[in-house]
C-alpha cells in the first residue's frame, strides 16, 4: 500500500483539507468492508532549563473512512482518491526556541 498527498505542505493547521490517493496491489482475493485511515497526531512540550522537564499527549487519534468496498477485492490494482478534514478545534504546531 502507498499513500501519496497532493498537498506539497510540510505541516497542516486545524481545518486543512488532507488530500491525495491511496495506492493498493492485491495479489490475491480477500474480502473487505471499507477502507480505514487512521490519523493520529501528538504533542510534546519539552522545557530546557534548570528544571527540563517533558510532556506528551495525543492530540487527535481519529479514523476516516475513504472507501466503502463491501465485496471481495480481486488481484489487481487499485486506488482511492480521498479528502479529510481536519478537525476546525485541533491545536496547530509551533517550535518556539528563546
């Protein structure tokens, strides 16, 4: 499986559309409901002073559904286009280094 952005960004903000295709070549048949993509996505805050200290959260752990396939796929070669959303209320990044 290969998964190619269209997007030539390196880093998204809330509400960015995640654009691109989804490349799959099956070598033989198995049966599938839909295709899942996860997106997952963290923070860490590291504080470099006296006292270094770290943290580290999940953000966003969220899936999406690109495709519905509901049938057996047979050998060959696919791909789905697919369009997320992120999240309007997800945090941007930023590196801040004083």
């Amino acid at each position: 499986m290969q998964i190619r952005f269209e997007n030539d960004v390196r880093f998204y903000k809330p509400g960015d559309d995640l654009v691109g295709t989804v490349y799959l070549q099956v070598t033989e048949d198995f049966k599938c409901k839909d295709l899942t993509m996860s997106i997952k996505g963290y923070e860490e805050l590291d504080r470099f002073d006296s006292n270094h200290s770290s943290a580290f959260k999940t953000i966003i752990d969220k899936d999406f559904i690109v495709s519905k396939i509901d049938d057996a796929a047979r050998p060959g070669k696919y791909q789905w286009p697919f369009k997320l959303k992120l999240p309007e209320d997800l945090k941007p990044s930023f590196l801040w280094i004083d």
